[in-house]
C-alpha cells in the first residue's frame, strides 16, 4: 500500500511515511555508514588470543625440555655456517665476506673485534683446509 502512495505526490504523505519509503530504498544513513563499526575489537582479542596461544605453547616446550638448544646455535653450525659463508662470498660489500682475506685465507684484523674462541677455531680450520 506504501509503494503506491510512493507513485503518488510526495507532499500528501506523511512525515512517517517517507522515512519508511526512504529506509526501504536506503538501508542506512550516511551517518550510520561513517560510524565506526568496532571491526577493531575484534581483530585485538584475536590477536591477543593468538599471542597467548604462542607463548603457551613456548613455555610448554620449554619446561618439557628444559635444556633444549637448537642446533642452529651450536658451535659446529656456527663454525660450518661460517665457513660456508665464507666460501660462497656472500655480501662481499659489507658483510662476512668483506672481513675475509681471501689471499692470506684469514679474517681482516677488524673481525677479531666480533670474533670468539670458537669462531677462530673456524677460521683456522678454513685456512688449513685451503
């Protein structure tokens, strides 16, 4: 019945009637559209669950094994990472490879300040190899 009186002249209907015209062809207002959704809540819990997720999940490897250590970490992989680094020349400008003397097979004087006992151990097994 509104959808006739809508065909009609618009200045016979009621106040009432045309926001219930205007709704049924507008779901909202511009004002509803600019108002914030609260999107963001939700995104932040699940984030925070998934953190915590994350570090639950942490602890309980770590007090399941309390003296686990990746090998990644080890002396030999540093040692052999080192060396591979090393023999492949990566970043010949400012990294590994530019502390390397490839002529004498021996680090530059200024890598003995990020050295340790274990890297020198590398350096002279790299040179002995050669």
């Amino acid at each position: 019945k509104l959808r006739e009186k809508e065909k009609g002249d618009w200045k016979l209907l009621s106040l009432e009637d045309k926001k219930t015209l205007y709704r049924a062809s507008f779901n909202s207002t511009l004002e509803e559209v600019r108002a914030p959704s609260g999107d963001w809540k939700r995104c932040i819990g699940d984030n925070a669950i998934l953190m915590a997720l994350m570090f639950l999940g942490v602890s309980v490897i770590g007090f399941a094994d309390p003296q686990y250590e990746p090998k990644t970490v080890t002396n030999e992989w540093v040692d052999a990472q080192t060396e591979y680094l090393i023999k492949r020349r990566v970043q010949p400008v400012d990294g590994i490879a530019s502390w390397y003397d490839y002529e004498n097979n021996k680090f530059k004087p200024t890598w003995s300040i990020f050295t340790t006992k274990e890297t020198s151990k590398s350096v002279k097994t790299l040179s002995e190899k050669e």
